[in-house]
C-alpha cells in the first residue's frame, strides 16, 4: 500500500535525475530497479521509458528492452530512433530477419539516416545478402551526395565507410568487368578524401590496387597509411608484397627487416621466406617457413610452400611430408583436394631421396605481453575483441586461444593478458590468459 501510495505521488523529475546520476556511473541494474516499480504501474513517461529502455539494452536484457521500444514505437510511430534502438536489440539476440526489419522501417520513417545505411548494409553483408548490402551501400552514398557541403562534412566518416564497404563488396566478385573495377577504385578514393587521416582507408585502396596489378601506385597509398600507423605491421607487410610483384625481393626485404623481431608474426615470416626465396637463398627461406609453421600448425599454406622450397633443395621425404600435411589441413578447410599439391607429391616420388635437411628450433623466447580488456564477445561463435591497455587497438581473439579461462566465460569488461600478433586481416591475439585482481 505504501509503495502504490509513493508511486502515485512520483515526483517523475526527481526520479530521472537520480536515474541520470546513477547512468553517469553505468550503474544500469540500480536503474532498472530504480524505475521498473514505476514502469509496471504504467507511470512514466517517454523520457523514463527511454532511460529504462536503454538500461536494459546495456544489461544486455534484449527481450525487456525490445518491449520498451516495441511501446515507445506504439507512442510515436513517426520517430525513427525507435525501430532503430529495436534493430540493435535484435542483432544482440543474433535475430538478424528482426533487425533487418527494424532498420528498414526505420527508414521508411527517416529515409535520409546515413548511420542506418550504413548498419543495415553490414548486416546484409553478415547474412549473406550481398546484392542488397551493396544496394544499401549505394542508396546511401547517393543520399550522402544530395547533402549540403556542412551537412556532407559532418557526416563524411559514414560516407568514407560506406564507400569502402561498397568498394569491399564489388571487389570479390567473380568475372569483374572493367566499369566494376572502375567503380570499386573510385569508392576507394573517395573513402580517403572523406577521412584523410584513417591509415585504413589509405591501405585498402593499396591493397586493392596490388591486387589489380599495379604495385608502383599501391607502393604510394601503403606508405601513405604506414605514415598514419606506423605500428599496425600488416602495412609495411604489404608494401613488401607490392616490391615482390614488382619483381624486387631486395627492396621487400629491407621492408621485412624493419619490422622488429619481436613483431614478426607467421604472416610476416612467411612473406621474409618469399624474398629469400626469391633471391635464391632457398634454405634460409625453408627455416623461416619452417618457423612460420611451427607457429601457427594449422594453416596450410605454410606447409605446402615449405614442401616447395625443401623439394628444390632435395630433400624429398620431408617435401612430401609437409605437402600431404598441407592437402589434409586444405581438405579439411576447403572440403576438397589441392590438386597441384597431390601432383606434386606424385613427381617427387618419381625421384631419387635426398639428404634430410635438419632445422634448428625456432627461438620463441622473445614474447609481448600486452593487457587489455574484453570489449565484445560472440559465444555462439567462440570469438570477440579485446582492447589494449597500450595502443587503445580492438584485437581478435578466439576461445581456443584462451589458456586459463578458470570457469570464466569471456564477457565484456573482462582484465587479460594476451600475446598480440598482426595478421592480414588486422591485430589478433595467439595466445590470452585471464588475469587475476593482482595481475591486470
């Protein structure tokens, strides 16, 4: 009784402020308790079914914040930004069909939102629905260029990854004409005049200009993004591949060896192996394969380029050994034979066996440790990011990497330590301990 008493005499602005202040602090289930006895007796208003709404979302209690906003969207069904808050509600439910639903409606309220282009263009793109991810992409780019030149500035960060996302999507597929290529290039630029001082827009326009044969031009826009992130190793790592293609394995080489040791992840080593190779010094090649190989067991390419390069310094047994390696890890990736490597294996055992050659153990004593914290974790999936203490870098991990997980799921907020290496597609880690209090 007392309680029905106090809830009709709520003084509602009182409440939100301590809502607020209790907000400021991320204290999102003090909220919840807070207003929950207020919403149930239908006694808040827009502004208190807002910050109740967005407390459940941040307690990732999808289902309670979906009713909030499914009522909000009742109340006013002309503003956008509640099917928009429904859409995450749903991606955070793994409920793509819903999200794409609520982001489209919101649209259809809003028809000129960039953020929403650009959001629902990724999820397409996660579904699988390329075409209309690429739709959206160029839907949004149009509404972008009818923007006021003040309008078009605030908003150019959208714009530039918009135009990279639209880039991304033209670039794999399958017997690319002419005026494809044409398009996904200038996307790319435009991405860079958009936001000039992001490496990675610089780098995608490189690499995609490596992989159209044109290294000399690829060279400029990769040390342009080496320049923007002089740490991030999977650039000078291209640029190195761009000197290879242009037939040039000193040059690469010396790109290589300005990458500290310590920072010369499988990927890396691999790439060092292709220059020495290049150059004819076939068994330092081999080693450095070798070591790539050690590390990282499962990839397949390093195991079959070993196999290579030890069939042409004679050692037969073991070229063989490391090529049927890579077939079974390829097979099992790709559900198919590699068939240039079984007739590989088959033209070796046509020849007479060679000296073994023996290779020293790799030195793996020199390791970073960098501390950071989970930031996003998908457990269906057994993957998600971690932030690093030092750089501030969002790093992949995967649950298999993790070592002393204690009982622990990874969830957000999450002290580790971890070992940071750069892969192709950016910062991963290879191995992650959970920290204790005393150890973060």
């Amino acid at each position: 009784m007392e309680q029905d008493v106090a809830i009709n005499q709520i003084d509602e602005k009182k409440l939100l402020e301590k809502a607020e202040d209790l907000k400021d602090s991320e204290r999102w289930r003090e909220i919840i308790s807070l207003l929950s006895p207020y919403h149930q007796a239908g006694k808040l208003s827009i502004e208190g079914l807002k910050i109740i709404g967005h407390s459940y979302s941040r307690n990732k209690d999808y289902d309670k914040a979906i009713g909030i906003y499914q009522d909000l969207s009742q109340k006013q069904p002309l503003e956008a930004i509640w099917p928009y808050c429904l859409a995450y509600q749903f991606r955070g439910k793994e409920d793509f069909k819903s999200a794409i639903e609520a982001y489209e409606k919101c649209l259809g309220i809003y028809p000129r939102w960039l953020k929403v282009f650009s959001e629902l263009a990724r999820l397409y793109k996660e579904v699988g629905s390329v075409e209309k991810a690429l739709k959206t992409c160029r839907d949004g780019i149009q509404i972008y260029k009818t923007m006021t030149p003040d309008r078009q500035k605030e908003f150019a960060v959208i714009y530039s990854k918009l135009c990279t996302m639209a880039a991304k999507l033209i670039c794999p597929v399958e017997n690319r004409i002419k005026a494809d290529m044409d398009e996904a290039e200038y996307l790319f630029k435009e991405s860079i005049n958009a936001d000039l001082q992001n490496a990675e827009t610089w780098y995608r326009l490189g690499d995609f200009l490596l992989k159209a044969g044109n290294p000399d031009e690829a060279i400029q826009y990769l040390q342009k993004a080496e320049s923007l992130a002089p740490k991030k190793e999977y650039i000078p790592h291209k640029i190195a591949q761009a000197y290879l293609k242009k037939g040039d394995p000193d040059q690469a080489l010396k790109v290589y060896e300005a990458i500290p040791h310590y920072k010369r992840t499988p990927y890396i080593l691999h790439g060092i192996a292709e220059c020495l190779i290049n150059k004819g010094e076939l068994k330092e090649g081999a080693y450095h394969l070798y070591v790539a190989a050690q590390r990282e067991p499962e990839k397949w390419y390093h195991l079959r380029d070993l196999g290579l390069a030890l069939a042409q310094l004679g050692d037969r047994d073991q070229a063989i050994e490391n090529l049927d390696k890579a077939n079974q890890l390829y097979k099992k990736e790709k559900g198919k034979d590699f068939n240039k490597i079984l007739a590989k294996i088959e033209e070796l055992k046509e020849i007479s066996k060679g000296e073994r050659i023996i290779f020293e153990n790799p030195d793996t004593s020199v390791t970073t440790i960098s501390y950071g914290v989970v930031t996003k974790y998908n457990s269906e999936r057994g993957f998600g990011f971690i932030k690093d203490n030092n750089d501030g870098e969002n790093v992949f991990f995967h649950i298999s990497k993790v070592k002393n997980r204690m009982g622990i799921e990874p969830s957000p907020g999450l002290h580790v330590k971890f070992v940071k290496e750069i892969g192709e597609k950016g910062p991963q880690a290879s191995k992650v301990w959970v920290t204790t209090n005393n150890d973060k």
